[in-house]
C-alpha cells in the first residue's frame, strides 16, 4: 500500500493530497484565482494522477 503525502490546508480547510501539482490542488478544492497557497513548496511538479512516459534505454542514449 503506498500512502501519498498529505497536509492540513489552511485557506481550503481540507487535508489535500501533496503527490500532485498545486494548480490540480487549487482545481479540486475551488481556490481562487491567484490566492497565493501556503502548502506550495510540498507540492510535486509532476501529476502523478496522470501517466507519465517511460524512459527506455534509447532515450538514455545506450
């Protein structure tokens, strides 16, 4: 079982799932337009709800 990391919001006042972008945090729990996110720095930069392309060893140039 994998637990995502998880945080108190203070501007929503809901537990928000840290393992995906702020901008899908601020979508799902109705955050206004420029309302600047105390929990920004622990987002992830990448979705990890969405699939993310494989590296294969041609990309890595071997």
């Amino acid at each position: 079982m994998f637990d995502s990391p998880i945080d108190h919001c203070p501007v929503c006042g809901q537990m928000v799932v840290l393992d995906q972008t702020q901008a899908r945090c601020a979508r799902e729990h109705n955050c206004e337009p420029g309302t600047l996110c105390p929990l920004r720095e622990y987002f992830t930069g990448t979705d990890s709800t969405i699939d993310q392309p494989k590296e294969t060893p041609r990309d890595k140039g071997c």
